[in-house]
C-alpha cells in the first residue's frame, strides 16, 4: 500500500477540544474523525486497527464454541418492557417512533433480543449449552461524553451470551469465557487486571471488568497481592474495630451555623472519625437514614444493593426537614421515629461519638449505639478508602489503580429467562428456566486504551500484532532508481509473507516522513536512502527501541530479520 493513495489526514497539532492522550493521537494520526458530541468517523488506518481487534476477538470466541450472530441495532419496545429495563437504562436509551408511531430504540446490548430468540428456538436440554455472539454497534445517549471513542454514543462492541442447564454448566463456561478475555488482553499487548466488579443495568449475581492500567483510566480499582481485586465500586471493607470507652452521658453542645463534619470537627477540635455523619436518601420514593462515620463515604451502590431499591438519591433539603426537624447539616440518628436507619459496620463500633442533635444550630456528644439509637440493618454500606485492609487474607493494605474498563463478563443466572420466560424440558420432561452468562468487550474503547497504555512524545506505540501497518518502507528519494528498486523488492518479499507494508512514496523531506510514521506507531521503518544504498545497506528501527537503535542492514537481512521477528 503506497501512502499517497491512502486517506492519511496526519495533523502537527491535535484539536483543542481532545481531552485525553488517545484522542489527540488519534485524530493527528488520521485514524478517526470527530462528527459531533460523542460521535466519531473511523478512516482507513482506524478501521484496520478495529479489525485486526476484531479478529483476536473472534478466534477466541469461535475457540470458546461461540457461533457468530448479526441482530438488528433497533429492538422493540415490547421486549425491554419484559426486562423491566425500558425504564431502568432511563435517558441514555436512544428511542424512537416509526411511521405508525410504534417505540424502538437503538440497541445498548442484546439481552433481551437474543433470549427471545432462544425461548423460540431452544426447547430441549439436548440443545445446550449454546453461545451466540455478535459485532454490533450500540448507542448510549451518554448525558456527558467524553474522551473520545471510551465514552462516546456510538461504540462497537463485541457481546456475547450463552446458555445452561443449570448453574453448575454456566460456571464451567464463565471460567471458558475468562480464560479467553485474558487470552484477548495478551494477545492486545495489555498490561491488566480482572476484577470483581458490579453488575449494573445488566444485572445478574457476578461479573469481572478486564481493566487496562493506566493513570489516565476512569476508573479506580482496589487489590491485594493475595489474589482479591475489585473495582472501587464493589470493593468489601472489614469492620474496624476500635477500643471502647467508657461510656458518658449524652450531651447537647451548641454549634451556631456550622454543620460540615469538618467545620464541626474544626470548632470542637475532633477528629472526623468520632462523628456519626446522618445522610438522608429516598429509596423508591420513600426515605431511609443512612449513617457513616465522619471520614467515611456513603457507597451509593451497595446501599441501593442491600435495600434491593431500584433508585436511590440523596433526599431535598424539604426531605431532610420533615425527617429530622433540622436543616442539612444537624441530622442525627438519636430521637428519630418512625424511619428505617442503615449504619455502616464501623458506626456500631463509635464510642461516645458526635452528631446532629436534630435540631438547628445543635450537635449531640457521647452518642452510643444501643443506648441512644438504633439501626434496623449493620452492614458494609461505605467506599473503600487508602489504609483498609484486604477483606480477603485480612492481612495487607489494600492497593489502589486507575484503569480503563475494556470488557466485561457476568453471571446472568434467570434474570432474563425468568422475566421473558425462557424454558427448557429437562431430561425428566420437567420445565425449567435457561440459566444465563453474558459478555462484552468493547472493541473501539480498545483501540484508544492501547493507546492510553503505549504511546510516548513521538505518538502511538502500537503492539505488533494490532498496528495498521507492521512495517513502513521510508525511501528518501522514491524516484531515484535504485532506491525504488530496493524499496518495491523488500515490500514484495515482505507482502508474499503476509505482512501489512506501508511504502511512503511521497515527495516530503525526510524528518516529515519519520514523524509521520512515528505519530501512526507502525512497530518497524525501513528508511532506505541513496547514501546507504551505496554500501549495499538499509537502516532497520524499531519504533518502540530509541532514536539511537538503528541498524544497518543488507536488503535480504533486514527481511530475514522481520521475518523472523514476526515468525513469518
């Protein structure tokens, strides 16, 4: 492939509106194209990149005994409504009317699409397990998006989804499925973690997320080095045990004004963590007290979890009055009546503690649990935080990563059998419902979290095996006739071989050409000048070596060496 033919936009600076590292090389790159908020054009280099993904992709999941499916990227609103999920995906579902005024929206997966076609077409035990899965383009309107094609409204995505005679045969298969998002990440060249993670709008009883590390990642995972790992988000957190004091008689104290836990512990000289912080939520349409210790965060997830709510937010101040007859700020669980309270593991252990006197203006000390109040549910509600330990060995301190979630597998069991009715007759001739797994992966988030993972000050640093080209022949002077020669030999030999050769045959100087082909990250530039030419070499480097790593090779050499490297 001669780069003047090629639509190769390179750009010398990114737009000002690129916010990440992957964006910006991206479109100086020429690989993709921004259209609108979240929507993005895949050119020739992008879409070679995507494919190759795709193709790692694929053989794992035909090794998997996957069978490739094609569904349509418009369901019915009829099927979602059996899920319940029409609602529950709320405004990031596209939706939208035909002619005869009948609701559609735009595929955000396939749940539901691919268990109605297995309650049609499975009837027997004898037909499972089976696993389908597809390359399809979701929607997401995202309410913010954000860092290019990790956070867009249009993504391709790879999902999966298989189904079981029972738990047992899907947690044999679950195990199948890792093993060939690990092989995936390998093969990508990521440096990654799998962690325990939340199931969200998917649902289901376990999933992993295959995090990429990077700094740059959105998201925050926690892991210890006896093997536990989990995003922040699911992360379990111990009980902390703390001495216990003798225990003192409740006393208001007056607090004009002040009602942040720190201003408070501020004014009385306290430390946070003697403070019981009262927060009120709404969980499906009814409030509950929800008690965390000074320094702690209230983990939205595993609240909505163990209250098994569909919807929880934080209450109005209009709420937070009614409740509590004090404004925000003076919330305390003492002298509360009538209302469900959930404190955290490590609020039961407070001796003596500080809180709202629900009253305005005033703060209540030497509150003890039992005593003063009480919860009707203890349980892990906080976010982990630097310095817990590992719930898992009980041992280490817990370590923190940032990474960039790149696929995603679950444990589905019968929600979407149960609720679509899915069955099968059993061996007895006895009914059942299909136990489920799902998994996805994010094909475009790929391309950018490699990316993220590999690039320097030159541009992308693409593993071998994804790049768009694997070499790029640089000739400095592609009409002289020797050089031409030299340069059309080796793309011949190279291409016989199987391997994808960029020629930049364009009329540039050099130091253009080896930036560009630094920018785009192809793993390997033969640069083939008149000079060397007279001595019978050509110069070899590799893009992810040093600028002082060229070497100089005979025309044959340089293709034996390629043809080695990648075991041609």
């Amino acid at each position: 492939m001669f780069f003047s033919k090629m639509l190769i936009p390179t750009l010398k600076e990114a737009p000002s509106d690129a916010d990440i590292v992957s964006v910006k090389l991206m479109v100086r790159s020429g690989m993709m194209r921004k259209l609108a908020s979240g929507l993005y054009e895949l050119l020739p280099l992008g879409l070679k990149v995507l494919r190759k993904v795709e193709n790692i992709i694929r053989q794992e999941m035909n090794s998997a005994g996957g069978q490739e499916v094609i569904f349509p990227l418009i369901f019915p609103k009829a099927l979602l409504l059996e899920t319940g999920r029409w609602n529950v995906y709320g405004k990031e579902l596209f939706k939208l009317k035909d002619r005869k005024d009948v609701e559609f929206c735009l595929a955000p997966t396939a749940e539901e699409v691919v268990t109605d076609l297995i309650r049609k077409d499975i009837k027997s035990y004898k037909q499972l397990p089976v696993m389908l899965y597809q390359f399809g383009t979701k929607f997401r309107d995202e309410i913010r998006p954000r860092f290019g094609v990790m956070r867009s409204r249009e993504f391709l995505m790879k999902d999966a989804y298989s189904f079981h005679t029972d738990e047992a045969d899907l947690e044999k298969y679950y195990k199948t499925m890792f093993d060939a998002y690990t092989n995936i990440c390998i093969k990508c060249g990521f440096q990654f973690r799998a962690v325990e993670a939340v199931s969200g709008a998917i649902g289901g009883s376990f999933s992993h997320e295959f995090m990429v590390l990077t700094d740059t990642g959105e998201e925050e995972m926690t892991w210890c080095n006896c093997g536990y790992g989990t995003n922040s988000e699911k992360a379990e957190c111990l009980k902390i045990e703390q001495s216990k004091e003798e225990v003192l008689p409740a006393e208001e104290i007056l607090t004009p004004d002040v009602g942040a836990v720190e201003d408070v512990a501020k004014l009385l000289n306290l430390s946070p963590k003697k403070f019981i912080k009262t927060m009120i939520y709404i969980a499906d349409k009814k409030p509950v007290v929800v008690l965390v210790r000074g320094d702690h965060e209230i983990n939205e997830i595993k609240l909505q979890t163990l209250l098994g709510a569909d919807e929880t937010a934080l209450a109005d101040e209009q709420t937070v009055i009614s409740v509590t007859n004090a404004p925000i700020g003076f919330a305390g669980p003492a002298r509360l009546k009538n209302i469900k309270i959930i404190a955290d593991l490590s609020v039961a252990e407070l001796s003596n503690a500080l809180t709202g006197a629900n009253k305005k203006d005033y703060h209540l000390k030497n509150v003890n649990f039992k005593r003063d109040y009480n919860a009707d549910i203890v349980a892990d509600i906080r976010k982990v935080m630097r310095g817990d330990i590992c719930p898992r060995c009980k041992k280490e301190e817990l370590k923190f990563s940032r990474g960039i979630e790149i696929g995603h597998t679950f444990k589905l069991g019968t929600k979407y059998s149960k609720s679509m009715n899915a069955l099968y007759l059993d061996a007895n001739g006895k009914e059942k419902f299909i136990i489920m797994g799902c998994y996805g992966i994010g094909v475009t988030r790929i391309l950018a979290a490699t990316i993220e993972q590999s690039h320097d000050d030159d541009g992308i640093i693409w593993p071998d095996n994804i790049a768009p080209f694997e070499v790029a022949i640089v000739p400095l002077n592609y009409a002289d006739e020797k050089t031409k020669e030299t340069t059309e030999k080796i793309h011949k030999e190279l291409s016989s071989k199987g391997l994808d050769v960029l020629i930049d045959d364009r009329d540039e100087r050099a130091g253009i050409k080896f930036k560009d082909a630094d920018l785009i990250g192809i793993p390997y530039r033969i640069t083939i000048s008149e000079k060397n030419l007279a001595n019978g070499n050509v110069e070899l480097k590799a893009r992810r070596d040093g600028k002082d790593t060229i070497r100089l090779l005979k025309p044959e050499g340089v293709v034996s060496e390629l043809l080695k490297i990648f075991k041609k």
